[in-house]
C-alpha cells in the first residue's frame, strides 16, 4: 500500500529538501532522459524558477510526441450536494445551509441529453459524500443508464469498497477520480473535522482499492493551497510512481485544482501563483510523459489557453457544479464558482485557434485492450 511508501519520507523532511535544492540540481534534473520523483521535486523547488522556460520548451516537445496536437474534453455531471463531511473548504459542506438535491434517474437522463447533445463522449460523474442516499447500487444504475451514450465514464465520489468498484467496472465504469486533498496527515484533520473523509487512511487507500478492482483509469491529485502545494505535489507525484509500478496495466491522470470561492470563508493557507502552476505542470510532464494532465473550469480562459500549448491535455467545458445545472441551472446549488464560462463551441474555436484539435472521443476500451494486451 502506498501508506508504506508515505513513511520513508516525513513531511518535515521533504519540506526541508525543497529548500535546500539548488539551480544546479534543477539543471541536472532537466538534463536527464528519465526523472525519478527525486528529480521532480528538484524542479518544482524554488530554485528551479529561473529554468522555467527551458523546462516549458522540454515540456511541449514531450506532449507532443505522445499525445500530438489534441485536447481530450469531457464534462461533470453533478448528481448530488447532500455530504455528511464537513470539510472546511467546500461548498458542499455539511454545516453550509443551501438547497440540497439529488438527481432522479429520469433527470440524469435529461442532463445526459443536453451533454451529449453538445458533442461530449467523456463524462464525470460527481457527487457529494451522503452514502445513505448516493451509494454504490444508486452509482451503478447511473452508470448502466448513462453507459450507451458516452464512451468513458469516470466518477469522482466517495471512497468505495474493492468490491463495489468491481461492480461499477462490470456496469461500465472506466475511471476513478478521488483526490488526498493533502498528504499532511497531521494536518488533514483540521480541514476535515468530522464525517467519513475525516479517515485519512481509508481515502489514501482508495487507489489502491481502484487498482485491485481493475478500473482501467485512476486520477490522483491535490487541492492546491491547503497546504505548502510543492509538499503536496511531491507527494502526488510519489504516489502517481506508485500506482504506475503496482497497477501497471493502467491509465494515469492528474488534476491540479486550486482552491476557488465557494459557501464558506475559508482563505488558502498556500497560494500557488500562475507562474508557480505553470512550474508544476511542466515538471509533471518532465517525469511522466505518459500521464494525463488535466484543468478544469476552475483556471482562467487566459491561463487555460495557455497550458494547453506545454503540458496540459485534458479539460472541461461549459461545466456546471450543481445538480440539474445544464437542464435547470440554480446558482445556489453550486460546488465552487467557474473560472472559465465558455461554452463548449467556444472552448473547441479557442482549441482550434491554437493549432490543436478537440478530441470527443478516445479510444474504446476494446480497442485500447487489443493494442495494449
């Protein structure tokens, strides 16, 4: 399990080697054919800051002879807000008194309608953490119902068990999206006080439940500004090493979340500038070409268009982060507020623009499976 890796590097420790890092470590970094998570810490360190144009040139020729010109878009779906955490950052938290509601299988079948009708084929399902009413029997009937219509489905919901992930993977789930929000255990209390994601080991061990389960895709990632994000980052990226080398036979993603308005005052405790996310996305395709890498509606248009050209390869649009918000859009409902508020036409014609081509739709598992297998 992951958590044995965690404890060869204390916090305190790791924090300490980013500072003592120097260019001259980040150079030998940058000039290495193969990058060890070692190497990656030396070049989201301060130190490496002045390197950030060899690193973005180094980045976009990487991106590009994997992945070719292309921008993968898919679209969340919120199912529900009800949760019973009462994670201090979140709009869905349980002490924040809105509007709660969950969809009915007929109103996923009308959101799916208008999703769909825009061109997606990548669709993430999103909801709130209320295991009494959004569980895994009400997942897989949303999956075999949304299943026909789109040709990757992926869910970002609470920590489920081994077994029920299998079940979801027979329905037709193809990836699972859960994040640490930090790795600071001693810390990961003060932001989730009370509810089930209090349990920082049971949520570390979600991938690797996933793994065991056979998902085809794992996404991993932290909420950048709870904690000092180059920590974080590195231990995302010790954990992407990880899931690589046990699950091998698996897919890969990164999401890079900063902290946006939502119900509530909570202010973050380590905000990464534009230049710093640049860094960070750059030094992540520096050690995994392979990986994903995607940006959502929280990030500006500008910022947005920009990543796009040095690492980026997956992002939303015309994102909605309320239940019944593409059919029915109440505000209220939200998660957190939208950066980027272009619709999905906008987003392709800014893609285009750029000399890059939206991908609908990736390869179907099958024939992913007879390529690979």
């Amino acid at each position: 399990m992951f958590r044995d890796v965690m404890q060869q590097y204390p916090w305190a420790e790791v924090k300490q080697r980013l500072a003592d890092q120097t260019k001259q470590d980040a150079l030998a970094a940058l000039g290495r054919e193969r990058r060890t998570p070692d190497d990656f810490l030396a070049l989201i360190s301060p130190a490496a800051a002045p390197l950030l144009e060899d690193m973005a040139r180094e980045a976009r020729r990487l991106t590009l002879e994997r992945f070719g010109r292309t921008i993968q878009l898919y679209i969340p779906l919120y199912l529900s807000n009800h949760c019973t955490n009462f994670c201090v950052y979140c709009g869905f938290n349980h002490d924040n008194k809105f509007q709660r509601k969950m969809l009915t299988l007929e109103e996923v079948e009308a959101e799916c309608a208008v999703i769909s009708g825009w061109g997606f084929r990548h669709l993430l399902l999103v909801s709130g953490e209320a295991p009494a009413k959004t569980n895994a029997d009400y997942y897989e009937r949303v999956i075999r119902l949304v299943r026909e219509r789109f040709s990757q489905v992926s869910i970002e919901v609470q920590p489920l068990e081994r077994e029920e992930y299998a079940r979801l993977v027979e329905a037709g789930l193809d990836c699972v999206c859960v994040y640490q929000e930090t790795y600071n255990e001693q810390r990961y209390p003060l932001y989730h006080p009370h509810g089930r994601k209090a349990n920082y080991h049971y949520r570390l061990a979600t991938p690797d439940r996933a793994g065991l389960a056979g998902v085809h895709k794992i996404g991993i990632g932290a909420l950048l500004g709870l904690e000092e994000w180059r920590v974080d980052s590195f231990f995302t990226a010790l954990h992407l090493k990880y899931l690589e080398k046990t699950y091998w036979r698996g897919k890969y993603s990164i999401s890079l979340p900063r902290l946006r308005p939502h119900a509530g005052s909570f202010v973050p405790n380590d905000p990464i500038s534009d230049r710093e996310l640049v860094q960070l996305i750059c030094a992540y395709r520096l050690l995994d070409q392979e990986v994903e890498i995607s940006i959502s509606t929280r990030e500006s248009r500008a910022f947005r268009d920009h990543v796009m050209l040095l690492g980026a390869t997956s992002m939303s649009a015309g994102s909605s982060t309320e239940p019944g918000g593409y059919v029915s859009p109440h505000a209220e409902l939200e998660q957190f507020a939208i950066n980027d508020n272009r619709s999905p036409q906008e987003m392709v014609d800014a893609i285009r623009a750029r000399g890059y081509e939206p991908v609908w739709k990736d390869w179907d598992r099958w024939m992913a499976g007879a390529i690979t297998g």
